[in-house]
C-alpha cells in the first residue's frame, strides 16, 4: 500500500502573511506581483488572499469589514469564522516582518508542489501501456513542466535565511 503524499505547505507561514496584510496593506503591494491566490496551500487562504486584492481596490481592509463576504464560507466556518480572521489580526505582533521573504516562502512551496505533481503525472503516464504517446514524447513533456517551474522560479530570487536577517537588522539601523 502507497503512503499518501504530503504535499509541502506551511500554514503559520500563511497565516502569518495574511496578518500582516490585514495590519498593514500596503505590504500588498510588495508581494502581489507574484504572489497568487493559487500559491496558498490552505484554499480558505486562497479565498481570504484574493478576496482581500479585491477589497483593497475599494479601500482599507480589515477583518471584520472582510467577514461579512465569508458568511457562507462552510470551510471558513468549521475553523471559527470571523473570529478565525481577527485571530489572524492578532498574530501580527512582531514589529518587523519580512513579508517579501514569507511569500517567497509560500511561492517555493508552492512550486515543490507543482514538481510534486509533474512527476506523479509522469509516472502516471510512464505506466499507462495503452498510451498511444512515445517515450520520447512523454519525457519531452516532463522536460517541458519542469522548464516552465524552473523559468517561473527564476522571476523571483529567494533570499536565504541569514541575507533576510540582514537586511532586518540593516533596516533597524543596527551596524
């Protein structure tokens, strides 16, 4: 029996993201060029990421003027409701946050799992017998996927652990 996959995710770091965008939205604007809804793991995140770009052209948001357009969100619901975003207010309590290094944290995972996919699909049809498509053709496609990962990874640079620290500390006018 296959184990079941896990896909990479990390959902504080989400959580953590969308605090700060809630706390203060003109951080938005530093991530949502590359940053989609499609890249959160968690699909309430998803819905709570690009409701939010939504709001935000009509004005300041916030979670209590977001919870409202969640009110039928069933799986919103089962993990607090409105309650569930002023939670998430509450976790932004860091004064400094690198919110360009979170969503490249949320963007790489999110292309890990992208390569999850591709190879399970390869693998998929690697041992599909009927398949009227070559090996050649089938290898071309997966070379072709991961071109596309790799080219979409490279827009974005991803900063390390220590060079994110820097520049907090440099930001802070520590020497």
């Amino acid at each position: 029996m296959t184990e079941p996959i896990v896909y990479p995710h990390n959902i504080k770091n989400e959580q953590l993201v969308l605090a700060y965008l809630f706390r203060d939205n003109f951080l938005y604007w530093k991530v949502n060029s590359f940053l989609k809804d499609h890249h959160f793991h968690q699909p309430v995140h998803q819905r709570i990421y690009a409701a939010f770009g939504e709001a935000l052209q009509l004005g300041a948001v916030n979670p209590f003027t977001m919870a409202a357009q969640f009110d039928g969100d069933e799986h919103l619901k089962d993990i607090g409701g409105a309650q569930y975003m002023a939670r998430l207010l509450s976790m932004a309590i860091y004064p400094v946050f690198d919110m360009e290094a979170s969503a490249n944290v949320i963007l790489d995972l999110a292309r890990r799992r992208d390569l999850i996919d591709l190879g399970l699909k390869a693998v998929e049809e690697a041992q599909d017998m009927q398949s009227p498509q070559d090996v050649g053709s089938l290898a071309s496609s997966v070379l072709s996927g991961a071109s596309a990962i790799i080219s979409d990874t490279k827009v974005r640079s991803f900063k390390s652990g220590l060079a994110v620290v820097d520049d907090i500390v440099k930001n802070m006018g520590m020497p």
